[in-house]
C-alpha cells in the first residue's frame, strides 16, 4: 500500500500562478521587442558579408602528390579574417574520377589556400608549393600540389 500526502495548493492556485506566468513572459517579451531586433541583427549581418559559392578543382594522376583535401583560411584585415575550413576532395578511385571538384560557400572576400595530399587537412600531408591566394571574384579555381592555386574560366 502506498502513501500520499494530499497537495496542500489547490488547483485554482496552481492555475492563477500558470496564467500569471504566461503573462509575464509575454509582456516581458513584447516590452523590450525580443524577437523583431534578433531577427533584424541576423538580416544586417548576412547582407554585410553576403556568402559566394566557389568550385574548387584539381587534377588526380595514378603517380604522384595529389590534392586530397584543401583548407580556406581569411586573411587578415578582412571581415571574415577568422574564417578558417578544411574541405575533403574525397578518395582517390584510379580511372573514375581524374578532375574532382568540390563547390564550397565562403564568404566574400579573398583568402589563403593550402593543399593538403593527405584525407584532412594535417601537417604532415601539407604540400610544398600548393599555397596561394584565391579571390572570390573568381568562382572557379584549379588546385595543385605544385603551384598555386589558378583562376579557370
């Protein structure tokens, strides 16, 4: 047999305080316009640096160092300068694929490619050469582990 202690706060109270509650909150709320200014700083902030969508392309060969992953860092000065990604070109299929591509959402502006040989974007797998600038003026880029990255097109 269980025990249980009658509640000592009627149902009445309980609704009274749930109502008031709601009240507040809604008041509170509408008072100092929480919704409509949250929504404005995201619109201001996605028009002053709008995104781009920038094709990065490179070149397998069954011998040699080929691009596996690229990572995109901003430079400074710039809006985006703490803008920093690693993308992987995927696995190395010999005779399905020799010009892989990726399309990556960046934010305008010009930034500092690497080229990486390994699956991510790990020091060891850094290229020598495959270091340069890309502008986002250009959507189209040719990646390599022996030159900086080219415009196309």
């Amino acid at each position: 047999m269980t025990l249980e202690s009658p509640s000592t706060t009627s149902p009445r109270r309980f609704r009274m305080a749930g109502a008031l509650a709601a009240s507040l909150a809604i008041a509170l709320a509408a008072g100092i316009g929480a919704a409509p200014a949250s929504a404005q700083t995201l619109e201001q902030s996605a028009a002053t640096v709008p995104y781009v969508r920038v094709q990065l392309q490179t070149h397998w060969t069954p011998r040699g160092a080929n691009v596996r992953s690229i990572r995109i860092h901003g430079l400074p000065g710039f809006p985006d300068s703490t803008f920093n990604q690693c993308y992987s070109m995927g696995a190395y299929v010999p005779g399905i694929d020799a010009w892989p591509y990726i399309k990556v959402d960046v934010p305008q502006g010009p930034y500092k490619i690497t080229s990486y040989t390994g699956p991510w974007c790990g020091e060891a797998f850094k290229t020598k050469r495959g270091v340069g600038l890309m502008y986002t003026d250009y959507r189209n880029w040719m990646v390599s582990s022996d030159d900086q990255p080219t415009p196309r097109g």
